[in-house]
C-alpha cells in the first residue's frame, strides 16, 4: 500500500491557462496523456458506504486497478492509501481485489457484485516541480465524469508530494494562486460521480474549524458541479461559523464568505485567502 499526499485545487474557468503561463512552469517539460477511467461499486454503494473507490484506469495501452481508501485531511489536502497494479482486463481482478485488506473485509459476496457505476475521461498534463526541497507532481486535469445521463465538468490540479515535506505543497499552491484562479477542493472525483450517479450532494457536519472548513470546502465542490446558489449560501454559513468560533485572527474566514457574495467570486485573491485558511488549520476530518 502506498499513501497519497496531495493538495487538489479546483480550477477557474481560465485557471488552465493561466497555470501553463505560470513561471513555475512554464520552462518545464510536461507530460499530456489521456486517462478513461470507470468505477465499480455494487448496486448498493457498498464500497462508497465504506468510504473506498475502485477503478480501472486505461492510460494508453496499460490498463490499471485501484483502490482507494477514505482520506483525512481539511482544506483540499488530503492522505489517503492507495493499491494500484497492472491488470489483463478487460474486466476487474477479483482475484487481486481480494487480497486487499479493505476490499476483504467487504466479504466475497460484495465482490462479486460490483459493477461499473460511472465514468471519469480526461487528459492529464503533469510536470515534476522540485520546490523547498521537495519533488512535487503538478497534474492538471481537464475533462468530464458521466454518470447516466448527467455529466460534470472535470477542472482541477492536484499537487502529489513524491518526496519532502508537506509544507511544500502548501507553499508551491500559494505561489501559483498569485496568478491562477483557484481555490481547495476536498471533494475526489470518486465522490463527485457518486453524487452526480445519485443526483444528491451530503454535507459533512461542522464544529470545529478544521470541520467547518472541510464543510465550506464541499459547499463549494457542490456548486460547481450543480450550479445551484444554495451551495455558495451553505459555503458562506459554514466560513462564518468558522469566523464565530474565534480562530480567524487573519480574518480569512470573514473576508471569504463576503466574496462569495459576488457572482465572480472564484478569482486570485480567493485563492490566496482560502489557502492562507487551510494552512492556517490544520486537522484530519474525513474525507470522501
């Protein structure tokens, strides 16, 4: 098993852009491949009632299996373990599956009855960053997950730790938010396709800043892939609740939930905020 450390940000509509311009980036090499990918649970959501993801990912002619864990973490960084190995296909490897502590505890019987539930396509953009001492994997994401009939934008970056410390992650994201539109997102693209397969968004509870954070995190991930205004309004509640408990001495939780005010909200300035925020609390709340 191997643990994941990332920080996901979802992108504003020019984020892509602007990140390949970003002088971070601009003068290094990178690499474009296109992912398809789809997820298996059983007809119950047995394995999202577990908080686990399964997937078999075709990246060229490789064809691998997933599994994903349930994550910790707040304000779009997250831990998670992960089991990834080549597979004949063209369908799961049960065998292999079996083996897998988390998946085993599920029992043969839920094994046998997982099948495809949704579908993530995309082309992936990576470059490898050394930064304060650290090897940091920028992968830039832009396509679509399908479920059914509904679909939903895929926008985001992640920033996986290869080697170092974890405060590099949070220092190389507040240099490219100076000039790319972005903000945390704590929502996998797991998740997003099980509730878009549902048509129904959960909120986590709040109570402590870390969890309040977390909440306004999804709030956000909600409306982005919804549109619907609730979502921001629920955002804006869960950064003043954070901002009434006190530990908001930058006032960053105030000062974002006044921006969401504005239909143009998801601008640089946010992201700087919102990352000096999550930085700011650190703390594991369970993740999707």
């Amino acid at each position: 098993m191997a643990s994941e450390i990332e920080l996901k940000l979802a992108l504003g509509e020019s984020g892509p852009d602007a990140l390949r311009r970003h002088p971070r980036l601009a003068s290094l090499p990178s690499r474009v491949s296109r992912l398809g990918n789809t997820y298996f649970d059983t007809p119950d959501g047995d394995l999202e009632e577990a908080r686990s993801a399964l997937r078999l990912r075709r990246d060229g002619s490789r064809l691998l299996q997933t599994v994903k864990t349930r994550g910790e973490g707040s304000g779009g960084l997250s831990s998670r373990g992960e089991w990834e190995w080549p597979v004949a296909g063209p369908g799961l490897d049960l065998e292999g599956l079996a083996e897998i502590p988390p998946m085993a505890a599920l029992g043969q019987d839920t094994l046998s009855r997982l099948v495809p539930r949704f579908s993530t396509d995309f082309t992936r953009e990576t470059w490898m960053v050394e930064d304060a001492g650290a090897v940091i994997e920028v992968a830039l994401d832009a396509g679509e997950i399908r479920a059914g009939e509904r679909t939903a934008t895929i926008r985001e970056l992640e920033l996986e730790l290869k080697e170092g410390k974890e405060g590099a992650l949070h220092q190389l994201a507040a240099t490219l938010a100076e000039s790319v539109p972005l903000r945390p997102s704590d929502t996998s693209k797991a998740a997003r396709g099980g509730a878009l397969l549902l048509g129904q968004w959960r909120l986590p509870e709040g109570g402590t800043p870390a969890a309040w954070l977390h909440r306004a995190g999804v709030a956000l991930d909600a409306l982005g892939d919804t549109g619907e205004p609730a979502w921001r309004h629920e955002a804006q509640a869960a950064f003043r609740q954070l901002a009434a408990l006190g530990d908001d001495p930058a006032g960053d939780a105030h000062w974002l939930a006044r921006a969401l005010e504005d239909d143009a909200w998801l601008n640089e300035a946010f992201g700087v905020r919102a990352l000096a925020l999550s930085r700011q609390l650190p703390g594991n709340t369970p993740l999707d």
